[in-house]
C-alpha cells in the first residue's frame, strides 16, 4: 500500500513539474496592500479557449488566491485578466546508434537514424492590475501541455495555475 501511496505521489509531482513557469512584477509594488480581486470579465471574454476550460481556470485561481488570503469582491484592489496561446513544437531526435540495415541488397552500418514528433503547448498568461492605476503589477505565465483529449483536465488546469501562483506574492530581494 505504501509503494502505492508514493508511485501517486511521483506521479503527481511528475506531471506538475512538466510546466515551466515565470513571473515579473513591478517592483515599487508593495503587493500586502492587495486584499481584494475580482476578474475582469470583457478581457476573459476574449480568450479563445472554451468556454469550460475557462471556468475550469478561473475555478482554480480562486482556490490558490483563497489560500492567499485574497477574497473577490465587488470593489477589488485588483483585476485579474487571462491570456493563453499555443505552439506546435517539433521534435527531432537523433540517433546514432549501432545496428545494420539494407539498402540496394548491400548491408550498410545503421547509424543515423531520426524520428520526428511534433506536440501542442500552451502558455497561460494570468495578470494582475491594479484597479487604482490601471497598471499591470505582476504576470505569472506557465507553459506545459495540454491536449483536448486529456482525461483529467480539471487537475491538470489546476495544477498549470498553482504553480504559476507559487510565484505570488513576489519576494522582493
């Protein structure tokens, strides 16, 4: 059962650990003065993804945003917009191993060898503006992969936005 437990583990950090994350932010922010958010609703209208798959995002940045001591509200300190794009990454993998082929009934050394695949990813923009300035204060972006045909998209989107969040608030050195 313990074997188990830790394979679940290995897996979960496994998947989560596929997305790389960056964030910035504007320095002369002092980001304990943020209490309240809200999302702003004509900037989500415009991100071409489903409408499901927004849900499914914005549900998972109130749970992180919730655990960070920041509630909605109707009058937010900040507004919280989304952006997402995609990309299709071809691979090329070269491989020069041992082996023979056949080639004009002559036997020739094998040893080049390359595959190709090519795979979708996303990247998901989540940005903070602050609605006395209108300034943007801090964007965190992931990049990772997604497929339509995921089983799990609910912990997958949820796993994209935590750890796009672990970066917020910012730690200013």
């Amino acid at each position: 059962m313990k074997n188990l437990i830790l394979l679940f583990i290995c897996l979960a950090f496994v998947s989560c650990s596929s997305i790389r994350v960056f964030s910035d932010f504007d320095t002369s922010v002092d980001f304990k003065e943020y209490k309240t958010y809200a999302f702003f609703k004509p900037g989500i209208d415009e991100v071409e993804i489903s409408d499901l798959d927004k849900k499914r995002i914005l549900k998972a940045i109130e749970a992180e945003l919730d655990g960070k001591e920041l509630t909605k509200s109707e009058t937010p300190d900040l507004l919280i917009n989304l952006a997402v794009k995609s990309s299709n990454d071809v691979y090329i993998n070269q491989n020069n191993g041992f082996g023979f082929g056949f080639w004009n009934g002559w036997g020739w050394p094998n040893n080049n060898i390359a595959t190709v695949s090519s795979q979708t990813n996303g990247m998901l923009f989540i940005d903070f503006i602050d609605t006395k300035t209108k300034q943007l204060v801090w964007q965190g972006k992931g990049k990772g992969y997604i497929s339509e045909y995921t089983k799990k998209r609910d912990e997958r989107i949820q796993c994209f936005v935590t750890e796009i969040l672990k970066n917020y608030p910012p730690i200013k050195e």
